[in-house]
C-alpha cells in the first residue's frame, strides 16, 4: 500500500471533521481565510480539510477546537451537525 492510499475509515473520518469544520466556520461567520490564519496555512488548504481530501494533525485541530470553543471530540463526532440542530429545534419551539 501506497503512503498515499488512505483506508475507508480515515477517507470516512477526514470527511466527517471537514464537514463539521465547514459548519462551525459557517456558525461563526468566517471565511476560510480567517480560518487559515488560526493555522497559518491557506484557504486552499482550509477547502482540503473541509471536503475530506486532506486531514489534520492533532496539534492543528486542537488550535480550531479553541477557536470554535469546543472540544476536540466535538469537531470529530459524526453526528454534531444533527446534534447541534436538534439542539436548537428543541429551544425553537420553546
């Protein structure tokens, strides 16, 4: 195997956090070069994390984790996205 070629779990688990990441970006209103600027890279690469191609190091999802003011297993949890909007039907309807 390739040092390129990721198995299905990492694919499915750098997916998940790139999609959480996009999501919490959009929560806060930023773009992703102000994200980038949190990890000092690019938007470019703020796109790869986002649409799974590319995953992040633990250091560098610990730095957004703070930005976001979340935890780290809250940026990986698959289901935070539905968490998140349960969580606010269930106080919308209040």
């Amino acid at each position: 195997m390739s040092s390129k070629t990721k198995c299905v779990e990492e694919v499915n688990f750098n997916r998940t956090v790139g999609g959480n990441i996009k999501f919490l970006r959009n929560l806060s209103k930023l773009n992703q070069s102000k994200v980038g600027i949190v990890l000092d890279t690019t938007f470019q690469q703020i796109q790869k994390y986002e649409k799974g191609v590319n995953g992040l190091s633990s250091r560098k999802l610990k730095l957004l984790a703070n930005k976001f003011n979340v935890s780290m297993d809250h940026i990986a949890d698959p289901m935070m996205i539905a968490k998140y909007k349960e969580f606010n039907d269930e106080h919308n309807e209040s």
